[in-house]
C-alpha cells in the first residue's frame, strides 16, 4: 500500500517531534557516543581507574593541540553521556562512566574540571555547575533505573555544592566554585535540579530546602525584567543563550509558564543596541551559517552563545552555529509544547554531523578556535542530540 507524501510528512513528524529513541533516529548517534568511551582506538590503555570516561573530542592528529587534549575528558561530557546512555538503555555504559567519575571524586566531594584519559593528569579547576552535572548524573541513573549503588557517591559531592551556597537578598545561590565570587545563573540551575532530585530519592530534606533557596535566589536575583529572561549571572547582564534556554526548562519545570514562554521569545527576537557613539547594529542569537563538515558544504541553522558586546568581542561579528547551545533551545521548545520548533532545531543539527554522525561542536569554528568553541566532533553535542531526542527525554530536568 502506498502513502501519499502528506501521510508520510506527518508520520515523520509524529515520531521524531515527540521524541521516539528508535534506531532510524538516535542508533549512530548512541553508538558514536558509545565508542568514545575508553578503551577505544584512541586510548587503547586508559590510566588506572579511568576506564569508562568518555573522550570529549575528537581531535585530528594535525592539530596543534592534539598533544594536550586527544585523550581529555570534561566532567561535565561524562554527564552528559551518562545522561544519555541511561535513556537509550546503555545501562551498563553508563554505570561504567559512573564507576571512572566515582574514582575521581576527591576526599571532600568535589572533582576536577578535566582529566587526561592516558594517564593521570588532572586539571585542578572546580567549577560547582560542571560538579553539579555529575552529580544529577548519578541521581538520573538511580532514578531511571533503580539501581542505588552511586547515592553515596551523589550525597558527597552535593555536600561540597553546599558550600558554594551564598545568602543573597532573597534565598541563596551557589558561586561558580572556591576560587571566585561570581554567581553564574547556568550553574545555580544546574545545582537546583541536582539537589531538588536528590532530596527526593534519598528524603534528605537538607538538599530539598538547598534546592528551594536557589529557586528562590534564581527568581528575585537572577532574572532580568527588561530582559524578560535570565541574564548572564548576579550582576552580570550579559545575554546569554543558555541562561535563556535551560531558564526556560526551569521556569517550565516549576510552573512558570509565562515566564517559561518569555524567555524563549528573547532567545529569537531582535536585538538592536547602541555599544558605541553612533554605533548601531541589529542582532540576534539566531544564525544561518554555511559550514564545512567533512568536505560537504551545508547551510545550517542555529544559534550562538551570546548577544552583544562579551569581553572585547562583538559576537555579532563571529556567526557561528552552536550544537549544544542550539539543542538546548530545542530542549525548551519541546517543553513548552512547540514541538515543530524542537525538530527543526534537530534536523539542522544533525546536519553538523559527519559520516559516523559524530555531532560537530561548533561551526564555522571562530578564528581562535579551542576547546571552548571547536570544529571537533563533540560528546556534548552528540549526547544532547540524543537527550533532546530520546523517548525519555521527559524525565530529565523533570516537572516539580
């Protein structure tokens, strides 16, 4: 029997915009996320204790920093694998990345930003938002799948994230680690979710009450009414897309609907400033950039990490289409119901994959290409691929 091509649009629709993980969709995303857990290829003979972390890259050999980060692992990617392991039902996967990040947890709860996989170098930065990521990682897993061998491991970095908290006018918001004073509003989310689900699988109301205070400070101290969102941190306004997006995934979450739907507004309207004398430009997170992916030239749509004038830079100037950024808009299109949004978000990242549909950090990369916005094929933008579009995307970040 034949369908008509209308039939087929809607069917196609249906299936990918409300998220089914079946294997036309999400298969060589899982298994490319799959094969950047160690040992692989890369790192045939991982350091001790390291055997499950994901590589976060992949790093051509001809690049200068090769040396220095072929075999780097970000916590923050190892959470963000995990996540997605458990929701494709990579169960043993991710309790294998679970076990490398319970090695790597210090004494007092806390983790290092970084790790090589080849041996033991460690980078010595702690940042309570990527910190947070692996703790919501161990309480995603137990919650998916019962399993409760890691809640120790979730309560002793949550007792280290308590010591970021900092009173503020109303509630407390955590700052952004031991060594600074910045409250960023990324992080204060990241941290909200972490302690709100641990407190309730363990019943420990010491994290519930944590996580209350934040979503109290996020709501007074860091959302910006002329903005209609969440600006950049506590006294920070610079307009960021994350702030904006996985804002809106909170505001959604505890019922804030409006302000849920506000924020994505901001995310696709126009913004027109004046930085300079007689300086006038109209910009927007949204771009439509041309991009090189393995020799094929695409035209991709997406967004960037800011609006304005960041640290010397107009990001106005460097157009670029950011994979994780842009996945979590999609992430909050999808939740707020906006589910033709959310697919072609998907659709046009998935076109910054390549052949083994490794998803493309960043493209075109900017001139100073790092790993802070790479060409590299990424675990961050493949697995929020993956997130964003799995059958159990729904469980993460969850509804109060």
């Amino acid at each position: 029997m034949r369908l008509n091509v209308a039939v087929l649009v809607v069917i196609l629709f249906f299936v990918v915009g409300t998220g089914y993980a079946g294997p036309t969709h999400t298969h060589k995303q899982t298994d490319w996320l799959l094969n950047q857990q160690i040992p692989n290829s890369v790192v045939p003979n991982p350091a001790p204790g390291r055997e499950g972390l994901v590589l976060s890259y992949i790093v051509p050999p001809n690049d200068p920093v090769y040396p220095y980060l072929f075999s780097r692992s970000f916590i923050y990617d190892d959470a963000v694998a995990v996540i997605s392991f458990t929701m494709e039902g990579e169960y043993d996967a991710a309790a294998k990345t679970l076990r490398a990040l319970s090695n790597l947890i210090e004494p007092d709860g806390k983790l290092g930003f970084s790790h090589n996989t080849h041996d033991l170098f460690t980078h010595e930065s702690y940042r309570t938002g990527a910190i947070s990521w692996v703790g919501y990682a161990f309480v995603f897993y137990q919650y998916v799948t019962g399993d409760s061998q890691f809640q120790t491991d979730a309560e002793g970095i949550a007792n280290w994230v308590l010591t970021m908290l900092v009173p503020q006018a109303v509630g407390s918001s955590v700052k952004g680690g031991p060594d600074v004073e910045w409250f960023s509003t990324e992080h204060n989310i990241d941290t909200y979710f972490f302690l709100r689900d641990l407190g309730k699988i363990t019943g420990n109301s010491s994290y519930s009450e944590a996580a209350e205070s934040i979503k109290a400070s996020l709501l007074a101290n860091h959302y910006n009414l002329d903005y209609g969102t969440f600006q950049q941190g506590i006294g920070d306004p610079v307009r960021s897309l994350d702030a904006a997006s996985w804002g809106s995934i909170f505001l959604r979450s505890i019922g804030e609907h409006e302000k849920s739907d506000s924020s994505l507004t901001f995310i696709d309207k126009i913004h027109t400033e004046l930085p300079g004398e007689n300086l006038q430009y109209t910009d927007t997170f949204f771009h439509r950039v041309t991009c090189d992916i393995e020799g094929r030239i695409k035209m991709i749509d997406g967004y960037k990490p800011w609006v304005g004038y960041v640290e010397g830079v107009f990001w106005p100037d460097i157009p670029l289409a950011w994979s994780e950024g842009s996945l979590g808009v999609a992430m909050a299109y999808s939740r707020s119901g906006n589910r033709r949004k959310a697919f072609r978000i998907l659709w046009n990242s998935r076109k910054m994959g390549g052949q083994d549909s490794g998803i493309v950090y960043s493209c075109p990369p900017p001139p100073d290409q790092n790993d802070d916005f790479s060409g590299w094929k990424s675990v961050a933008g493949t697995a929020w691929w993956i997130m964003v579009n799995s059958k159990n995307s729904a469980r993460f970040w969850s509804e109060e």
